[in-house]
C-alpha cells in the first residue's frame, strides 16, 4: 500500500507593478508636465498571462517545470524578459502548496 504525496502549486497570483501614472487624476497636471512636445504619459500598466493552469498537481519528489507567463505593455510592448517570480524555484520534496508570484514593471515604473 503506497501513499502518494501531492504537491499543489498554486500559481493564481499575479502581482502587476505597473506604471503608475501618479497619484492625481485632475485634468489641470497633465497638461502642465509635458516637456517634450505632446507625448502622453504612460498610465496603462503591463498584463501577465499565465502560459499553463493556474493551477498544477505535481507528484512528491517529480520534477517542475514552471510553464512560466509572457508580459504586454501597451507602450514598450512585450516586456516578458523582465519577470521575475517569487519563489526561484520549488522544492518538490516537500509536500504542500506553493504559490508563485510574477511581477513586471514597464519602463514607467
């Protein structure tokens, strides 16, 4: 009689450090704070998509492969290269769940 161990990674999380586009939202500063000639501030932040499930079953001890994410900025366009995740990587010896975070900025911030 054999126990199988499951580990669940939950990778629903998607944790988007976007653009920002400042705290005010009056129509009096934007105008105002344009040097360089009528361009308009990037206020869109970035979008995450998930490549695999959100979420995936893996047995104990089983190799992972993160099926890993791509990364659209309406402005720099894809930005996938600059994800990063938390954690590195998982440790399938150690039964439980496990949630990755992507993060991504555009050139905003």
């Amino acid at each position: 009689m054999t126990k199988k161990a499951l580990i669940s990674f939950i990778v629903a999380t998607l944790l988007l450090q976007g653009c920002g586009g400042g705290g005010s939202t009056g129509s009096s500063s934007s105008s105002s704070s344009s040097s360089s000639g009528g361009t308009s501030s990037d206020t869109q932040k970035p979008h995450i998509t998930l490549k695999g499930n959100k979420t995936l079953i893996i047995e104990k001890g089983q190799p992972f492969t993160d099926p890993g994410a791509t990364a659209l900025d309406d402005k720099d366009g894809d930005i996938t290269s600059k994800i990063t995740k938390e954690p590195a990587s998982i440790d399938t010896s150690v039964p439980g769940e496990y949630e990755i975070v992507y993060r991504v900025s555009d050139k905003a911030g």
